[in-house]
C-alpha cells in the first residue's frame, strides 16, 4: 500500500483468542497433507462469508478435522503465540476447547498437554501467556461438568474456565453448577455473553456464575441500568471488532457499540477471536477501528485496559508495561 508506513504495534494484552480460530489455510493444509486428508482442504476458501455465529462454528468445526495429535496441538498453539507477539501481544490469556476435539474423536490428554506445552516453551522464552478451558456450551452441563474433570489433571496447564460456542438457547445459569466448582478449585472465571444472547445472559454471567470478564457483552448495552453497573463495577468487556462485523453481531465497524462502551468508562478492551477467520490478528483489530474513527487516545484506553483486566499480579502488570 503505497503511502502508508509499517506502525510498531501497540503492546496489548490479548485475553479473548480462540487458539483454533488461528488455524490459518497454510496450517490446515499442511495438518490435512500430514493426516491422511491429501488435497481435500485445499481448495478451502480462506476468507469466507459468514451469516452468524452458527454459521462460523460450522465451518471451523470441519476445519478442525485436521487436528489429529499432540503435536498438532502444539504447533497450532506455538504458531499463534508468533503470530500474536508479532502483532504486539505481551501478555495472551487463549481459549481453548477440548470437547469440541473430544466429539471427534482426539483425547483430552493430546489437547491439553499440545496447548500446554506450547505455552509452557513460550512462557520459558519470556512471554506471558496463559490457557483458559471454555466449557462448549452447546453440548450442555453435564458436558461441562465432564470437561473440567477431563481437565483437572492438567491443571498446571490452565489458569481459568470460560464458555463459547452457540449462545441463544444455552443460558448462563445452566452452568451455575460447574462454575462453582472451578471457582472452588481457585480458577479464574469468564464467560460469553451478550454477543447473540440478551442482557438477561450477561446478568446471569455476573450474578450466577460470578465471572469476572464478560466475553463481546456487546447487547449489554440495551440495558442502561446493567451497563451502569458494568461500568461501576469495572467489569471488562473483551470485545471482538471484526469478528463483530464478520458475523454480522454489528452492521459496520463505524456503528460498533465499543464506541459507545467507551464514551460512559466501560472497561473494554480488544482482542481478535478467531484471527484465521475473521481478517486478522489484534493489530488488524485496532487499525480497523482506526479506520473507523477511533482516536489515539481511546486506542491507548483500550490498551491500558486489557492490562487492568489481565489476569497478572500488580509485580508482573508492571514487568508487562
Ligand atoms: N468460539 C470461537 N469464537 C467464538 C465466538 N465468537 N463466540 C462464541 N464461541 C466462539
Ligand atoms: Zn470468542
């Protein structure tokens, strides 16, 4: 692009990754060619269109067919944490979800000790990274349940639980259960709410399963009262731009409610999603609301703000920034 000069990326704390929404077409076709797939993904559309939030996990969860082992795990892991540092990332708190690999088939054991691992070597290299286990909504409690025993034996591996996948339908206080018991185990606590679903599941977020960060939020801004409490209460809202645009959560980037967030003190911040999916890593992220008319000074808030919501001590938020 001819006038434009390569920005150093601003440094952030990236806190809602999905590490298999960074599963780009370069990887996947190398994991089909290595898994006996052959030439099948091949022809994968790389940037396709999106209706909704179903319509993404469909398509993903085809993709992740091509994730069979361990090492799959940890390459996949190993090449975001690259990516990310690249995209000025200090400090990356990533989704993982083992039971969407257990529904095809691949053992708990290979994902976290895949993921884990990875993130273990990053860490060792100075970086400052955690996994969160998100329990896969869709598949209901009892799963969730199953899916923190599954995971408790790699609880070095895991600092927090959250919950994603299909929203509408699967309401927060269906997991009250669950969330009590990883708090009880001194696990941090998130959730997704309010990106398809209503105030109603960010309130229940809040008060049933007492989490800590709300994943999009974005419909908590249909309720005035609730956004005065989030705002109150400094509760973060990890918001996802162009995954909110691609999946049609906002119509353009220019009416994204982030905006809105930020005008009454909101504490929001910035992540990528699914950064294979949705047009980029954090750093795309921000030039798209850049792009959009965000200022300076409210790029900087939302970076200084994923610092205050990261899961770090006041020594290592210091060490960070
Ligand atoms: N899993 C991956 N990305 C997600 C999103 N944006 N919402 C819910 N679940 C997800
Ligand atoms: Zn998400």
């Amino acid at each position: 692009r001819p006038g434009t000069t390569a920005r150093v990326p601003l440094p952030v704390a990236e806190l809602h990754l999905h590490v298999e929404g960074a599963l780009g077409p370069d990887l996947l076709r190398s994991f089909a060619r290595l898994n006996g797939f052959g030439t099948a993904f091949d022809g994968t559309d790389p940037e396709p269109e999106f209706v909704d939030l179903q319509s993404f996990l469909d398509r993903r969860d085809g993709d992740l067919a091509v994730l069979r082992t361990e090492e799959d795990f940890h390459e996949l892991g190993a090449a975001y944490l690259r990516a990310a540092r690249a995209a000025g990332v200090v400090r990356a708190e990533s989704f993982i979800d083992p039971m969407v690999h257990l529904q095809r088939g691949v053992p708990v054991e290979a994902v976290m000790r895949g993921f884990g691992s990875a993130f273990a070597e990053a860490r060792a290299t100075g970086m400052s990274c955690d996994l969160i286990v998100c329990f896969t909504r869709d598949l209901g409690a009892e799963a969730a349940e199953a899916t923190l025993d599954a995971v408790l034996p790699f609880r070095e591996h895991f600092i927090g639980v959250g919950l994603d996948s299909a929203e509408v339908g699967w309401p927060p206080s269906l997991f009250r259960d669950v969330f009590a018991r990883a708090a009880a185990d001194g696990l941090r606590l998130v959730a997704h709410a309010g990106e398809e679903g209503g105030p109603d599941y960010v309130r229940e977020a809040l008060d049933v399963l007492h989490v800590e960060r709300i994943d999009h939020g974005l419909r908590a801004m249909e309720d005035a009262e609730l956004m005065a409490r989030i705002v109150d209460e400094r509760i973060a809202l990890t918001v996802c731009p162009l995954s909110n645009v691609a999946l049609r959560a906002v119509p353009r980037m220019e009416d994204h409610p982030l905006f809105a967030m930020l005008e009454l003190g909101a504490r929001v911040t910035v992540s990528s999603d699914d950064p294979a999916y949705f047009g980029g890593q954090v750093d795309a992220n921000l030039e798209a609301l850049r792009a959009a008319g965000a200022t300076e000074a409210q790029l900087e808030t939302l970076a200084r703000n994923s610092f205050d919501a990261a899961f770090v001590d006041e020594a290592e938020r210091r060490a960070l920034t």
